[in-house]
C-alpha cells in the first residue's frame, strides 16, 4: 500500500502537528491485514533503574505505588488540606507525598494503612497543589504568547515553565507569586496499523472522510451506553467521518473536548491493543505485530515508566512520566497534560501518533496492558530519528505529552474502558 504524505497544519499562533496528504514520506512497511489476535510481551528493555533484578519487579512496585497515590488523591477533600503531590520512586523503592503543613489525621490514617503494602515517605512542601495550579493558569492565561507550557513541581517547591524567548519570559514571571523555573526552547506541537476492522482496536491508523491516515486510534471505550474509540481533539471535528488507510469507514466523530485534546469516534470497538515487538532502545520492531488485551486503566504519577503505540511509530517503551498538570500551548491552551520521557532519548512519539495509547504493562501478565492515556504532542526540541512503519518526512522526540485517564473521565464523565 502507498504510505500517507505529510504536511502541517497551522493552527492560530502555533503548529499542529498531523500527518496529511502534501509531500511524499516514503514507503511503509504495511502489517498483514488479518488482525493479529495472538498476543506477546511489551516490554522495557535495558539496566532495571534501583538494582531491580528485573523489569517485572520494578512494575510490580510501580503498579503498588501508583495504586496507593490513587487512593491518596482520591480521599482528598475540596479544599485538598495541603496537599502538593506524589512522586513515585520505584528506583529507590517508595513513594513520596508532598504536604504543605501536617497532614490530617484522615490523610495520616490512610497513609498508615498503606504503609502495609507500600513505603510512603511524607515530605514538607512549600505550596500546595491548589496554590501553583491557580499561580500557573494565571501565568500561561495572561503570557499566552511567551510560555509554551507550565507546571507544578510535585514536590510543592514551585513552577517550571517553558519558552522560546528567554527575556520576555523573564520578564512575564516577574512579578510570580511562586518561584518559577524556565526552560528555554522547549516546542511543544501536536503530534497504523494500517488496515484494521471491526471491532477496531487501539493504535491503528485513521483520516478523515477517506483520507490519508493522520492520527492513530485510541482505546475502546463505552460513553452515553453506546461503543466508542478515543482519539485527539486535534485529528478532526464533530460531524466529519473516521475512515481508516483503505477507506473504509470507522464511524463519526461524535464528541470533542479541545482543552484536553481528546475525541471520540462512534464505532463498534474493541478492548485490545496493537504492539509490537521492541528493540533494545524500546522502540518498535515493526516486522512482527500482535495485539493485547486491556484490562483496565492506570492513572499518571511522576516516576510512572510508560509506553506507547502509535500507528505511525509503533511500540515504544522506557518513556518516564516527568511532571503531570501540565498546561501547554499549542496556539491554545491543553490543560491537565502529563509529560513523560524517552529514558534513551530515541523515540517516545511523533507525527501520525496523534491520540494512539499510552500505556502500562501488568507486571504480572506482560502480554495485558492497562489504559492509561491518549498521545497528544511533542516537543520538537528534542527532535530525534523516527522509528516503526513510516521514519521519513515527519517528526518524532523522545519528550511527549499525553492527556491521561483523569482527563478522559473529566471531559465525559461516566465514560469506561472495554476489556479485551
């Protein structure tokens, strides 16, 4: 098959980045169009971070870290008490909660229950959540044209913000009421298989109405009692028609939440993933393909090791969250984003990837995944060779961004993942 062209699509005062139909990007390697329905590993590869003696052991602490930041979270009450984050630490085997003054005694009770399972140091913050989320939508808000992105440090100490010119952005934090680190010449820009069928998975490659594929599929979920597909806001509109490489038709876009740059396609989906095989960098082996079962979800906590499977990209792994909340600027403002990674700094995600999974291996089951968010944008200042079935004439970094399950759940409440 002819492989999709690129282009990119402006958008207000920033650059969406899409896979269109404009210039050639060479030849893909196209998947057997029967659906792969044997499964296999996905798995991180390379030195265990924390003297592990294996991935799995690291995942099954992960998977007990974030769990109890779940529970954590979720106890707590409007006003959050003084809470500033979480991050987990597999490498050094805890996990650590951030407090502005002395915890409550119901955030002390809980924590000592979890302490059963999990090590949980409690650690003084300087500000709490509430106070840095409201610091920084001001900042981003009122510097839409300077700061690219912001977010909480989850260790409560302050904000760390992003720009392509350092003396305005100086100049726009001023007057911060929080202290307020910069990065300059950070980028971020919005980011098959190629011949699914019903039920459609996870991961696959789609356009719109019987165009070339620009963005990926996301996981299957149930939404107002009917069968859906995640994807990205930014892949098309309410109205317009999903159709994958081929033509055929997946089904309308039927909702959209542009701040958290999410959609949903109305079609008869299913519960699985595509992936790959990956090489020892963790990044897709694209001559053997196989799907695996979702089994739930995940949410996102700093420390969190990730993967993706974007359709242009395929499989990568050993992808780092590294700061959660993020609010970036893309010529409009995505609110709630996590970025993670690339622990290698080969590729995490790129071009065509736009609203494929991310996800978290079952440390017990490695050919299970669990859902844990949507592929959104990259940064493009850390630009590197692109893997899996297209690698020329796009873009691909090993930093990615991604709008997690907690973004999914808030902009369709009710919403639920399909099991494979």
């Amino acid at each position: 098959m002819n492989t999709p062209r690129l282009r990119r699509l402006a958008v207000a005062m920033g650059i969406v980045l899409a896979v269109a139909g404009t210039g050639s990007a060479g030849a893909a390697s196209a998947p057997d169009p029967v659906k792969p329905r044997v499964t296999g590993p996905v798995e991180h590869t390379g030195p265990v971070p924390g003297g592990y003696a294996s991935w799995k052991d690291l995942l099954l602490d992960q998977r007990k870290m974030v769990e109890a930041a779940g529970r954590i979270t979720a106890a707590l009450r409007r006003n959050g008490d003084g809470y500033a984050g979480v991050i987990a630490a597999p490498e050094n085997r805890e996990l650590r909660l951030y407090w502005k003054g002395k915890p409550p005694g119901y955030i002390d009770g809980l924590v000592g229950s979890l302490r059963r399972d999990v090590a949980i140091s409690v650690l003084p913050a300087r500000y709490s959540a509430r106070e840095l989320e409201r610091e920084a939508n001001r900042l981003i808000r009122e510097n839409s044209g300077v700061l690219t992105s912001i977010a909480p440090s989850q260790d409560g100490s302050g904000l760390t913000a992003s720009t392509a010119s350092l003396g305005a952005a100086r100049t726009a934090i001023s007057g911060a009421a929080v202290p307020v680190t910069l990065e300059h010449g950070v980028r971020p820009e919005l980011s098959s298989r190629w011949d699914d069928s019903p039920p459609w998975w996870a991961g696959g490659a789609w356009g719109v109405n019987g165009g070339p594929a620009i963005c990926s599929t996301g996981f299957a979920v149930t939404y107002l009692g009917a069968s859906k597909l995640l994807s990205a806001a930014h892949c098309a509109s309410v109205g317009q028609t999903a159709t994958d490489p081929t033509g055929q038709v997946i089904g309308p876009v039927t909702h959209v939440s542009l701040p958290r740059d999410l959609l949903l396609i109305g079609t008869n989906s299913g519960g699985r993933v595509f992936n790959n095989p990956i090489n020892a960098n963790g990044n897709a082996i694209v001559s053997t393909e196989y799907s695996n079962p979702v089994i739930g979800t995940s949410s996102s906590v700093v420390g969190l090791f990730v993967c993706t499977s974007g359709a242009f990209s395929g499989t990568n792994c050993n992808i780092r969250v590294t700061a959660v909340n993020v609010t970036i600027n893309v010529g409009y403002l995505l609110f709630g984003m996590v970025q993670a990674e690339q622990q290698a700094h080969t590729n995490a995600a790129g071009q065509g990837d736009s609203g494929g999974p991310v996800e978290v291996v079952n440390p017990s089951n490695t050919t299970q995944v669990f859902a844990t968010g949507s592929v959104s944008a990259i940064d493009t200042s850390t630009s590197v060779a692109c893997t899996g079935y297209v690698t020329s004439g796009r873009i691909c970094a090993w930093r990615m961004y991604y709008s997690p399950w907690s973004n999914v759940t808030g902009a369709f409440p009710g919403i639920a993942i399909i099991p494979g």
